[in-house]
C-alpha cells in the first residue's frame, strides 16, 4: 500500500478481538513510518464471523477512502466481497485483504473484477516451480481433485520441517525437539532455506501480494502482479519481542 503514491486516505475494518485489532494496529503504525502523508479514518470492527457487511461497508465507504486494509477472514471476508458491488465498493475504493487460494477458489467468478488486493502465505501458482512442488501439487490434485491451498503446503512443509528437526534431536521429546529448532534449515515448497527462530518458534516463511484476477487456466481467480516478501524482512525484530513480554508481565 506503501507503493500506491494515490492512495492517501486509508480506513480499515478489522474483526473485533485480538488478531483483529493487532493487526490493524500494526499495520498503521508501519504505514505511517513509510508514508507521513496517508491519513486513517478511525478504525472499524465487525463480529467475528458477521456475514451482514452492510453497516460496515457503509461506514467505511462514508470515509471515501482510497483504500481499505481489512484483516478478516472466512465468512465475514467473503461477506465483504459478495455484498460489496451493491454498494458500489469496488468502483469507489480499493480493498487489501487476505487473499489465500481457498479465498479465491470459493468466490470464483463472483469475485469483483477489479480493485481487490490480497496477502497470501503460500499461493502455490506463485511459488517457485521446482519438481517437488509440481509433484505435490499433481498428488494433491488427484487426491482431492481440486488445487492445494496455502494451508496444505503450509502444513506439508511443517510436516516435513518438524520431521528433520525430530531427526536432528534423534527424539520426538518436547525439550529434545525445541532445542533442535534452530538448528535446522529446511528446504520446503514455500522457498528454500527455512528456519524457525528460537526467541519465539516464527518461521523466516515469505509471504507474497498481489491483484486478484479471474483465470482462464484454473478457473477461479489467481493472484496476479505478485511480489514476494521474504520472511526474515517481516518478522518482530527480538528487541520487540522481549519488550512485548515484558510489557504482558
């Protein structure tokens, strides 16, 4: 959002309890650092799980923001998405919202033709195409008969990455494995080189973003102008961490 020099006003609709409210946080507090001249309508919540957008689409609209940073998900993104274009969301402003393939594969053709950006862990279309990746992706499909999402890489390659820390540690103890964690480096479908920090079990993962466009090939939408963030750049620096600790004591 940093990189849309025309986007200035900025709302956010998080949902109402921690991750929600974090998230909008953190996220407002980085843009102000990377762009002093965006201005935030004061934030909005909705229910988790609400699926009558309505009263939230109107308020952030009354803002006439640019762009809208909304870290929702499951019903309550797909509410947003589907009761939008009744409003005319979509033509006036633009959404930033978590956007992972099981996202894009349920709203399908009805998802807005434009103005949607999404954040994704593990798009497996965006992916480096390596032979394991293509591999899974055949396995996945012929058991499942559908495309893998974020979340079945994901957790192929913790699976996998918990396997060679087991086999580090020579043990599947709780104290033998934590000790091990940071040793280990993996090379998963997600990107090679993965490691989990001791301070706090995060893994330097990378996420991608990109424009959500229909697909002729898939037949749902896919994430299109995609750029990769790599994993180390986005994590809590351990100063932060520490500070965070203490400050929840």
């Amino acid at each position: 959002m940093a990189k849309k020099a025309d986007w200035k006003r900025i709302s956010t609709l998080g949902s109402d309890y921690e991750w929600g409210h974090t998230s909008v946080a953190a996220f407002t507090e980085r843009l102000r650092q990377l762009r002093p001249d965006v201005s935030f309508a004061d934030p909005i919540y909705a229910k988790v799980g609400e699926t009558a957008m309505a009263p939230y689409i109107t308020a952030v609209l009354s803002n006439a923001p640019d762009a809208v940073y909304a870290p929702l998900f499951g019903p309550s993104l797909s509410a947003v998405l589907k009761q939008g274009p009744g409003f005319g969301f979509f033509k006036r402003t633009n959404l930033v919202s978590l956007m992972t393939v099981d996202t894009l594969q349920s709203q399908g053709a009805s998802m807005p033709d434009s103005n949607v950006y999404g954040i994704a862990r593990a798009p497996f279309f965006a992916l480096e195409q390596s032979p394991a990746l293509a591999a899974f992706i055949e396995a996945y499909r012929a058991a499942y008969k559908e495309y893998p999402t974020d979340w079945a890489i994901n957790a192929y390659d913790g699976l996998n990455f918990y396997a060679a820390v087991a086999s580090k540690a020579g043990s599947v103890e709780a104290d033998a494995v934590i000790a091990a964690l940071p040793q280990v480096t993996f090379d998963g479908l997600r990107a090679k080189g993965l490691a989990v920090r001791a301070l706090d079990g995060q893994m330097n993962a990378p996420v991608y973003v990109g424009k959500a466009s229909m697909s002729a090939e898939y037949g749902f939408p896919v994430l299109t102008e995609v750029e990769k963030f790599d994993g180390a750049s986005l994590m809590p620096s351990e100063d932060f961490i520490e500070q965070s600790r203490a400050k929840s004591k």
